[in-house]
C-alpha cells in the first residue's frame, strides 16, 4: 500500500522546526511579564564635585546628555553627603586620598558641613555637587533623588580620619555618636528640603559596610559597619528621621556583594524593629552570581520592599569591556529584578570604562566614550513604565511599552563572531512588518542602521562582532492573554529561575539542558487533575514523584503524578508534588546544563533560587492555515517521490534537497535528515505525520497518513 496524501482543507499543529545549529532561537512572549521600570540612574559622587565648578555651558551640556530622553534618559541619582576629614589633618595627612595605591584623586575629597562636632552647619560647602543636582531637578522635573553616605565624619571615628579605622574590618564609628551622626545626616536632608525643595526619597547611611576596603588614610571617605552595628544604627536613626516630618525613607545596606546583602537582610528580618525601619533596599553587583541575585529578588520581593542596583562598574578594556558592563546589567535585571538600576560614575579621567564621559578635571574638557552609547542602547529607548519580558537568552533583552503597543528588544555579541538570530513573535495579536534598528560598534555609535523586516512574525538578523543593538517595533497584545492562564490547548517550557535552560526529559530522567526550539522532549502540557496538575511529556509519559530525590516520567498512570503550582510573584513559581509535598529542585543547587531536576522541601525561607521555575508558552507549535506554503498535490511538482512498503517510508529525492522533517500526530518529531543523500528509508509505524521540506529557501508542509501494509 503506498501513502496517502491528506488533503490541505484540514488544519494540522505541529512542531515546526527553522533553525540550524549557527542560529540562535528566541522567543518573545507578552504575557511573560516581570518587574517594571522605574528608572536609570546614576551617583553624584564624585564627578559632580569636580565638574559643577566649570562653566555654565560646559555644565548644561553634561546634564543634557545625561538626561535628556534622546541622550541616557537618567532620571535616579544619588546625591553623596560628605563626612568631610580633620581640617588640621591630625591622624591622616593631607590629601591622603589622591596620594594612596588605589586613591581616587582630589574629586574624593568631600568636604563635611561641620568641622567638629560643636561648630555650625556651613551649608556653602559642596556647591559643585549642588548646582549639578539642581540642574537635573529643572531639568528632569521627574527626577528621584536618594542621599548616600560613605562616611560619618573624622570627629565621629575611632581613628580620626573619615576613610576608616586602622584596622580595615572594625568599625569607625563610635557608638556613642550613632546619634550626632543621624542627626548630620537628617539635617542635611531637611536643608535640602527645606531651601531648595529636594527632598530626598530614601536616606543610605551605608556604603559596603560589610567590607575591609576602608582604612585610615586611605583613597575614599569609607565606614566598615559590622551587620549588628547597622541594626543598631537603623534604629537610632528612624526615629530621628521620622521626627524631621521628611517623606524620606531609610534604604539599606549598599553591600559589594549580593551573597552579603542577603545575610544583611536575613539579619535585619531577624530583628522586626530594625526591619520594619527599612523603606527600601539597595545592593551593588561587583560580586553577583545568579544564584545570589535571585536569592535576593525573592527575598525583597517576598516583603513587597522596593529595590534598588544601586551602584555597579566593571574595568577591561575597549568595546569588550564595555560590552561586559552591559552584560552585567542584562544580568541583573534578568535575575537580581530591581526596578531601578544605578550606574557609578558619569565622568572620570583617563579611562573609558568606568565612566560614559572621559574627561580631565583641570582643563575642563570632556567627550563622550564608546560606553555612553553602549549604555544608551538600553536606557534610551526602554523607559520609565515599560515591563521587562522574559526571554531564554542571556544576550537578549526585551520590554514591552505601558501601552502594550511597542516592543524593544536588545541584543548584544561581545565575541569575535558573528550570531545569527531568529526572533519568533508568534505569541503577540499582531505586529509591525518592519524594525527601526540602532545600534553601536567599533564604527557606530548609537547610529540608526537599516530597518530589520519581519515576516510571518518572524524577525530574522545577523549581529556582527562586538556589537550592540536595539530594535523597536510596533506590536498588538491579544488583550484576553493571561500571565499565568495554564492551558492543555498549549505547550509550556519549565525554566528555572536562576539560568536560561528549560527542564528536559531523557530516559524518563529529568535534567535542565539549553533550549532547542525543535526539540520536543522540552516542551509540557498541562492538565487539570484533582487538586493540582499533571505534567506530560509530548509522548504521553508524565512528570512522576516516585517516592525519592529524582524525579521521573512514566506512561503508566500511579501516585505521585499530581502537581500544584504556587505563584510567587512576577512570574516566579513554585511547582510542588501533592504526594510528597516536596518541591521541584535543582540537585546540588546547581544551574549548569545536565544538573538534575528532583524533589525538596521548599523551605520558609523566601531565598530558594534552586527551587524556583517559570513557565513559559512555547511558539514551536503552529497550525498550518489552509492553502499556505503547501505545493500542488500533483506529484510532478514535488521535489522527491515517496511510497511505503509495509512499516518503512522511501524517499526518492530528484534533487539533493536538505533538511526533511517529519512530525507524528502529538507534533513529536519522529525523523530528521539533513544529508545530501538521494534516497531514503524511514521506518514509521501506521497514523497520520507531517512532512516539512524547502523548495527555494520557503518552508512547506504536507500531510501524509501511513496506511501500512
């Protein structure tokens, strides 16, 4: 018996594999929302205490490239309240901080408003950096500000000098002057409010407190805080804050490293009335890993406390380097979460990493650096208000616009290949047919390129070498799509939280592998049952608490096969077995490719990145429409013949055409080639498959039913 053409009137779904192995997948879904945007930001200190001395031309222009929405569109920053050294210099010597290994030059030194602890405020001190701030106010009417300090004041300090005590771990305030120094900090805050009406949405009296960096006589005003002492000092100075009648709220605790801002936040949540003090928290991600900054996510997230990245830099060298930083702010947002990210220094001299503006503080002069347009590329046009998107790529980033009617998407390649991308937009209502593109390189610097077209809602390019770019379409939300709307009509990838792999089934073991978009061991369906779900696999076998550690799949129907799954917010979920109580789990805390997907108590603790899955709906299933990119039923006009003899399908191919696929009825794909062979033998058993090949670079799709012999 031979096979049986189907007709093209009937509608068949299956997996519709594109790529190739040099083409990097990726889709974009709206309904995978998580946090919203903020803000961009960046600190004052120091380039503003340098820079705000320079002429009023010079000083416009600074603040407009800063902030203006077609240059980085800031609209954070954070004001610095200087401690200020012992004017007669009697425990460290003059200018310390710019002779030091490792000092930060003459912009470090900041002046304090007191020179001793019974002299009055002299508010004419820091002019520069207050003429910069109140330019961005006039000009960014929006503007949030937040006060910061690195440290308290020489008279306050066991050692005498504001850049730390003379050992580099102990603390330098004294504890009898917590509250002299939460009253310095208070007042400077109220004559801000009080004289130029800026009032301060949060108060950090914290710089990476938890490490030995700051030592007396050293390049920086820096204050090592042991965690009980910050405990102790929030709750001196809540009160002190709340009697100023400001609105200002206590952010903390400005740790180098996430892993230490979580034993931070552990011990404050430990200590319910310095917790309950804290309007907001604040981490840098010198040191971060995925495994921390979501650790953290969850924690102020859990609490419902706003968050804050709130300073970050990264050194290397030219473009790469800059490309770095990016990817660390990719990484941050992706993970970490915060709704505000914070850079650290908008000018520097000699060096274009660690600033967006070179300069030189003597001669007044100034350009912008490659890094300016890096950061541009994503500050610019993913604003205040837009909602980050979820996608399985580390590279990629992509927001969608209040509206819901323009997405952006950023796509970075800091190698010295190129990278083929395929951007399937199969799961938006609708979209534009084009893609204005910007993009920044070695010769581009935020340029305009050409529109990138996008067809079958399908967006297709090459990003060269070390390059950068943004693309932003016009796109239509199917307004009944719901977040977290679990569906058997869909198919779902689980992703955990802390890494872009998806949870994979082989051998009925389960491990977390990269995404392929054709393969459909990764992809899920969803069924009501009982109190929970069931998860299976596109072959039918389901996900299976067997009584152990591992989980498994299994097609017989037995305990153990029914799932309840938690919302923890923003997407985030907790998948948990209704036999066991345990909770999907990545062995050994892991998140590299082959770490196996078990069981375990979820624990009390917010704080479980290894516990933590999203799921996502994945595009790979289509329905092919009637009459579309399907050739003529005439054999004549297929490139190759096909028959059956008994269980095996013959291929006859008249030319040497590649890449032939073939999917089952559940959409499974049964059969791949992608020789140059001209004949081929496929054993497949009776019921109705999918054949896709290409003619002249366009897929096509034909229906066959295998009647056997």
């Amino acid at each position: 018996m031979g096979a049986t053409f189907v007709s093209s009137s009937s509608v068949f779904a299956a997996t519709v594999a594109t790529s190739n192995t040099d083409t990097l997948q990726i889709s974009v879904n709206p309904t995978t929302k998580r946090q919203t945007v903020e803000g961009w930001g960046i600190s004052l200190c120091w380039w503003a205490n340098m820079c705000g001395k320079w002429s009023d031309n010079k000083i416009n222009e600074l603040v407009d490239w800063l902030v203006s929405p077609n240059g980085l569109n800031y609209n954070v920053f954070r004001y610095n309240i200087g401690g200020g050294d012992d004017p007669l210099h009697r425990n460290c010597t003059l200018h310390h901080m710019a002779a030091s290994s490792g000092g930060k030059g003459i912009r470090a030194e900041m002046d304090g408003f007191k020179d001793s602890a019974n002299a009055s405020y002299i508010w004419s001190r820091d002019l520069a950096q207050r003429k910069i701030m109140l330019l961005i106010k006039k000009k960014r009417p929006d503007a949030i500000f937040e006060a910061f300090s690195n440290s308290c004041p020489y008279y306050m300090t066991y050692s005498g000098c504001c850049s730390g005590n003379t050992t580099a771990s102990k603390d330098n305030l004294r504890p009898e002057c917590y509250e002299a120094f939460a009253h310095y900090l208070v007042d400077v805050c109220k004559f801000y409010k009080d004289s130029f009406n800026i009032e301060f949405r949060t108060l950090e009296p914290f710089n990476e407190p938890m490490t030995s960096y700051w030592k007396c006589g050293g390049g920086q005003e820096g204050c090592h805080f042991d965690v009980s002492s910050m405990v102790s000092f929030v709750k001196v100075l809540s009160p002190i804050l709340k009697e100023s009648k400001l609105s200002t709220v206590i952010s903390a605790t400005d740790e180098t490293d996430v892993g230490q801002s979580v034993r931070d936040y552990n011990a404050f949540k430990a200590d319910p009335e310095a917790f309950n003090a804290i309007g907001q928290w604040n981490a840098h991600t010198y040191g971060a890993n995925n495994t921390t900054r979501v650790n953290l996510s969850s924690l102020t997230y859990a609490d419902n406390i706003p968050f804050w990245m709130s300073e970050v830099g990264s050194g290397g060298s030219g473009l790469s380097g800059n490309l770095s930083m990016s990817q660390k702010l990719m990484d941050d947002i992706r993970y970490m979460a915060p709704k505000t990210w914070v850079d650290w220094q908008y000018v520097e001299e000699n060096n274009d990493q660690w600033c967006l503006v070179g300069g030189n503080f003597s001669t007044a002069t100034y350009q912008k650096v490659k890094n300016y347009y890096v950061r541009q590329q994503i500050t610019r046009f993913i604003k205040k208000g837009y909602t980050w998107l979820s996608v399985l790529n580390d590279q990629t980033l992509a927001a969608l616009s209040p509206k819901g009617d323009s997405l952006v998407i950023v796509v970075q390649n800091n190698t010295s290949l190129d990278k083929k991308y395929k951007v399937d937009l199969s799961l938006f209502k609708s979209t534009s047919n084009t893609a204005v593109c910007y993009c920044t390189n070695q010769n581009r610097n935020g340029s305009l390129i050409s529109d990138i077209n996008v067809a079958d809602q399908t967006m297709s390019f090459t990003i060269p070498a070390y390059e950068i770019r943004t693309m932003i379409l016009p796109v239509v939300v199917d307004s009944n799509a719901q977040q977290e709307g679990w569906s058997n009509q869909k198919r779902y990838l689980i992703v955990p939280h802390c890494a872009n792999l998806v949870m994979q089934t082989r051998n009925d073991s389960l491990s977390i592998q990269s995404y392929v978009p054709e393969d459909s061991t990764q992809l899920w369906m969803l069924n009501p049952s009982g109190a929970g779900f069931t998860f299976t696999t596109l072959s039918g076998k389901r996900l299976t608490d067997m009584g152990s550690y591992y989980l498994s799949t299994s097609n017989i129907s037995k305990n153990g096969q029914q799932f309840t799954i938690q919302s923890l917010g923003e997407g985030i979920l907790k998948i948990t077995s209704l036999y066991s109580g345990k909770s999907l789990d990545l062995e050994k805390e892991a998140y590299t490719p082959g770490t196996y997907v078990g069981l375990w108590n979820y624990g009390t603790t917010p704080a479980a990145s290894n516990r933590q899955w999203l799921m996502l709906e994945s595009p790979c299933f289509i329905t092919i429409p009637t009459g579309i990119s399907s050739p003529s039923n005439k054999e004549e006009n297929i490139p190759f013949k096909i028959y059956s003899v008994g269980q095996y399908l013959y291929i006859l191919k008249n030319t040497l055409l590649a890449d032939i696929r073939i999917f089952n009825g559940n959409g499974l794909l049964t059969y791949q080639d992608k020789t140059q062979k001209s004949f081929l033998c496929v054993p497949l058993s009776k019921g109705l498959y999918i054949m896709s090949f290409k003619q002249n670079g366009t897929s096509f799709y034909k229906k066959l039913l295998i009647k056997g012999s």
